[in-house]
C-alpha cells in the first residue's frame, strides 16, 4: 500500500460499473499501441489515482500476482507528460512488469517512444521489445530518470515476427518501497513515427546505428522535456 494514497484503494469492478467506465480489454492491432496515454478507464473524479485490473485497461496487461494495474491522476501529484489527465504507475502493488503484445510484419521498422518520471528520486525501470514468435530480444535497456521532470525516450525497432511485446519491467524506485515508483505516460509503437520524432540520428552515434542494424535495433535517444505541473 502507497502510504496516504493507498487510503483510496477501490475496488474498481464495481465502481467502473456503476459509473460507466468499464472498457474492453482490447486486443493490439497492426496500426501499433493502444492506450498508450492510459486515459482509459477514466478514475473517477472523487479519486486521486486507482488501482484497476488488468482487464479494465484496454491494451495493457501486467505480470503482478493481483491483476492490478495502477493509473495516477494531476489530483495527487501533477499531469501527464504531455499535460493530460492520466497516467500509469509500474509499481502498483508489488514489483511487476506492464505489457502489451502487438501485431507486427517482419521486416517493418517500428517507431517508438515513451515518457517516464521518477516518483521519490530516481526510479530505474527496463524496456524490452521481444519478438513473441521466436521468443527472442530485439532491444533491452534500462532508464534512469529523476522526478523533477518527464524524459522522452525513442527510437526505432525492425520487427521480425508476426507478434511484438513491448514490456517496461520495473528494477528500483527511490526510497525502496516495492509499491511506489516509475511513472509512465505517452506509451508509442508503430509502423508512422509520432508528432515530433527525432528522425535524424545524431552524428556520433550514425556508425552504432549501421553496427546494430543487423540486430533489428535502429536508435535509441532521450529528451529533457519541460516540466508540466498542474
């Protein structure tokens, strides 16, 4: 439990039900991520943030013992990465990984970006694309990022199989409590680059990209954002 929030943990069946803001669990599809900004199901508006089941949130599953999947709101600390209203929290009940598995075609480069924000300090969290057909890593790397601002990280990935699993696994969060930590927003995978994709590598790093390319793994770059408070 996350010391004074945890005092409004929902039961969030029922809520979502008497409230109207129960979504499918909807599947991924060819067109990339869905959910990314974790604005759905919306928490209702009495509640800082909600731990939510798994089923609830369109698109994303998690690898936590209770199915729970935690969605923070500006009421308890500040806005998304992009000024918007929600946003997910790795470490919900326990240490865990979120993920969501996507269609792909081999041999098609997928572009990729997320946000993320430590909690207390600096929160260290790993993404991996894995391609689920042949169960093999196309990229690995871990983040470190402090919580004075959201970071931008992106980058490109060829796809080698039919299916890809994007995972953010959680490895720490300042302060040790297994509850709290990594927040994440602004989640992208797909065959377009998003709105502001930085699609000129830099110079120095021109000859790892032709190095990796065999891997399927283009780039990787990160980028200080403003930080938004409400």
């Amino acid at each position: 439990m996350k010391n004074i929030s945890k005092l409004a943990v929902v039961t969030i069946g029922s809520v979502a039900l008497s409230l109207g803001i129960v979504g499918n669990a909807q599947e991924a599809h060819a067109t990339g991520l869905i959910n990314g900004g974790f604005e759905q199901p919306i928490v209702p508006s009495n509640l800082s943030w909600a731990s939510i089941d798994e089923s609830l949130v369109p698109g994303w599953e998690t690898t936590a013992t209770d199915n729970k999947i935690e969605i923070q709101t500006p009421r308890l600390f500040h806005a998304g990465a992009l000024g918007t209203d929600q946003y997910a929290e790795l470490n919900a009940n326990q240490v865990s990984s979120l993920y969501q598995d996507v269609e792909t075609t081999s041999g098609t480069t997928m572009f990729w970006r997320f946000f993320h924000r430590g909690r207390q300090g600096v929160d260290t969290m790993r993404l991996s694309i894995i391609d689920l057909t042949t169960n093999s890593t196309l990229f690995s790397q871990i983040y470190n990022t402090g919580n004075t601002a959201w970071v931008e990280y992106q980058g490109t990935t060829v796809a080698t199989g039919g299916t890809t699993r994007w995972q953010f696994d959680s490895v720490a969060a300042a302060g040790g409590n297994p509850s709290i930590g990594n927040f994440l927003d602004e989640v992208y995978f797909a065959e377009k680059p998003p709105e502001g994709f930085q699609t000129v590598p830099e110079p120095a790093s021109v000859l790892g990209l032709l190095a990796m390319g065999a891997f399927g793994i283009v780039s990787t770059r990160k980028r200080k954002q403003l930080n938004i408070e409400n």
